[in-house]
C-alpha cells in the first residue's frame, strides 16, 4: 500500500494520527505541537459554487468601480484598483507594482476561477480537467491573496487624505468589503478533501 | 504525561505538502497529486537563512528612503514610512498611526526576531520550549502578509493625487525595498520547516 487514506499527518511536527469522525464545527487539532489537523467537513458543493460565482462577479465590480473619489476646488479624481497598480508601476517602482498586481488582482483572480472550474465538475462527482493542475496551483497561491491588506489600505488612504480633501469612498469599496468576505469564506473551506472525494480510489493521476 | 502519536519516520510514512496524503515514505512523487516528497522541506535552514538575511539587508533602505512624494499646492515633500507614522500621530489619528506602525514596523520586526530565534534554536537541536516556538512559527505565517498595507497606501494616493496644477504624489524607491523586504520574509517563513523544531539530536532527520 503506498497511500494511507485513514491517517493523517500534522504539517507541522511530523505527527501522524488516525482520522476520527467530527461534529459539527469541531477542530481536530495535534497533541504534540497544538496546529489544527482537520476541521469538520460539511463541504457543501453547490453552497460553495454559488458563493464562488458571486465572488466572480464581485471580483469585476470591485475592479472596475472607484474605490476612491477625492473633490478639491471644484476639479475631482478618482481611482479603482487597476488604477491604483499603474500609479504604483511607474519608473523604478515597477517591481513593486508587479508584486500588487500579483497579490492585489492576479492570485484573488487564479482563486476565483479555478475554485468555479473545479467546483463546477465536483457537483457531477467529476474530476474537471486539469484537476491535479488547478489544485496544485490553489494550494501555491493561497498565501499570497491580499484582498483584505487592500481593504485596510483604503481605509488608511481615505483617513490620510481627508486632512487635505473632500474624500469619500467610491462603489469599489464596498464591493471589496463583500469581496473579502467571500474570498476569505471559500479560501477558508478547505478544499483539499476533493482529492479524496473525487479520486475514484486507487485512480492516480500524475499531474497536468 | 499522556503518550504522544508517533512520528511519520517512525512509521515510514510522509506527509504530501500539497494534498496533504499520508504517503509510503519510499515513494518519490505523491501517489494522488503527483508533487515531490520530502520528509523535510529541502534545504530548509540554508534558504531561511538566505530570505531572511536578504529581508534584513533591504529593511535599512526601506526606512531610510523615502516610500512617496507628494506636492500639496506648491509645497513638496518626501517622506519616509517613519514620517508618515508621526504625520498621522500628529494630525491626531493615532489609530491609523498605530495601525501603520504595527503593519510596518512591528511585524516586519517580529519576524526577522522569531525566525532569527527558530532558526538559532532548531540548528542548536534545541529542546526548550518547542510548542511555544511552534506556535510562533504559525503566528508569523498569519500576520506576515500585513505588512503590505504600505504598498497599498502609497499606491492609492499616487493614483488619485494626480491634479498636475494644485499637486502630485508619486511612489519613490523606498516603497520597492520595503516590498521586497515583505515578499522576502514571507519567502523565509515559507521555507522554514516547522517540522525541524521537533526533531531530536539521535531522531533521523
Ligand atoms: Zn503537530
Ligand atoms: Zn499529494
């Protein structure tokens, strides 16, 4: 046998324990090192699909809406997310426009969309194409999705702003609050047990 | 004391980083997602080492330099992350002040002194007090991310200062180390095994 499905190992230490039934909302966690092992799975499909395509479309309101408008002696300006990068990529400071436009947009984006294509085919207890791929690339990418440091960081511009301008937030803000919301919801579930669930048993696949 | 679970090279078992299988340890690839085993993450304290002291290097420019420029009808100034902290204190919103000294200050700091000690500690096969150290290690991975508020900021208010007549502001080189410092520490923190901390002086590694 090369694959233990009845066990599990901690992440963090190493430890290998056998899996147990949850109850609702209960936390396995290690003995040794205190990390949680395996949440409660009530890893409804359909309930998660629908909030994935919801934060599909959030996704677009949420980039192409102000999230800013500032007023200052009759003349106004205001800025959406995209906006934002490019102001941030110019001259020397393209490094760091690139790092926003991956963590800011690109990585909220690859979540969104793979999540949908993944989901979409579970519902029918299928493996989509490109399964192992697009599971691999949202365990990667998990880290780096920052949705939430761009809704504080609006927070922040607006109260820097205000002491000179008439500032007031735009739609882009409060679709980034739903936004967040969502992206943390389905981030949060932890999508890994597909792996089982759709494996087929003893099937093995070997990647893209 | 309770008797604890044993440990997967105990049992011959490894744990898949990626599907989170429990994996024959003789296997070179997952069975069910295909990614790389490793009974540890490879060259684990020599890449945290690396990351972190690279992070640390970058961390002075990105305090000495200035993060943004701005001109406010006629008047022009370039401030530092530092600067802008006391600006905020100043104008008498200390929250947000607070705010950007945690995300800018503290937990960039926090990290370089946790994986500084994990790092010391783990190559010294320290036993002192490991649940603890792990739950720093998983602490630092949950904040880290913060410290990008900065970017965010100095990106916003370059984007919508842009009034050519009454006033500009626009990024400078100090916000690209202080990026790069955050992806950096966030690339250490990924690369540090926090199985290492349990792992015994006679125990295979
Ligand atoms: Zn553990
Ligand atoms: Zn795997």
């Amino acid at each position: 046998m090369t694959l233990y499905p009845a066990l599990v190992v901690c992440e963090h230490c190493d430890s290998v324990y056998r899996k147990h039934d949850l109850d609702h909302d209960e936390v396995a966690r290690c003995g040794r090192c205190r990390a949680v092992l395996y949440r409660a799975s009530r890893l409804d499909i359909d309930h998660l699909l629908a909030l994935t395509l919801t934060a599909a479309i959030v996704f677009v309101i949420a980039n192409v809406s102000p999230v800013i408008r500032i007023t200052v002696g009759g003349m106004h300006n205001e800025a959406n997310l995209l906006q934002a990068i490019s102001a941030l990529s110019q001259g020397s400071a393209l490094i760091v426009g690139l790092v926003a436009a991956a963590t800011l947009f690109l990585v909220p984006l690859l979540q969104i969309v793979l999540l949908g294509w993944v989901l979409l085919f579970a519902r029918a207890g299928r493996r989509a194409p490109g399964f192992g791929f697009a599971m691999r690339v949202l365990h990667h990418i998990r880290p780096w999705s920052m949705t939430e440091v761009f809704l504080l960081g609006v927070l922040v511009a607006i109260v820097k702003l205000s002491g000179m301008l008439n500032v007031i937030a735009g739609p882009g803000t409060y679709a980034t609050v739903v936004l967040t919301v969502l992206v943390t919801v389905i981030a949060k579930r932890d999508v890994r047990i597909l792996w089982g669930r759709l494996s087929g048993d003893t099937d093995v696949e070997w990647g893209t | 004391m309770t008797a604890l679970a044993p440990r997967a090279h105990e049992l011959g078992i490894v744990g898949c980083h990626t599907c989170g299988s429990a994996c024959s340890a003789d296997l070179p690839r997952c069975p069910r997602c295909g990614s790389p085993l490793h009974r540890r993450k490879p060259d684990s304290l020599a890449r945290t080492w690396a990351f972190l002291i690279a992070a640390l290097i970058l961390y002075i420019p990105s305090n000495v330099l200035p993060v943004m420029y701005t001109s406010m009808l006629g008047r022009g100034e370039a401030s530092t992350i530092l600067h802008g902290v006391v600006e905020f204190w100043k104008s008498g919103s200390w929250d947000i002040a607070l705010l950007i000294f945690i995300a800018s200050v503290a937990v960039p700091s926090t990290k370089f002194l946790v994986l500084g000690t994990l790092l010391v500690t783990v190559q010294r096969r320290s036993t002192w007090a490991r649940q603890q150290r792990a739950r720093l290690y998983r602490f630092v991975e949950l904040i880290g991310y913060w410290s990008m508020l900065d970017v965010v900021v100095v990106a916003l208010v370059s984007a919508l200062v842009q009034f050519h007549l009454l006033g500009t502001a626009e990024p400078r080189l100090g916000i690209v180390f202080f990026g790069l410092v955050v992806v950096l520490t966030m690339c250490a923190a990924m690369s540090f095994d926090p199985r290492l901390i349990w792992d015994d002086a006679d125990g295979s590694e």
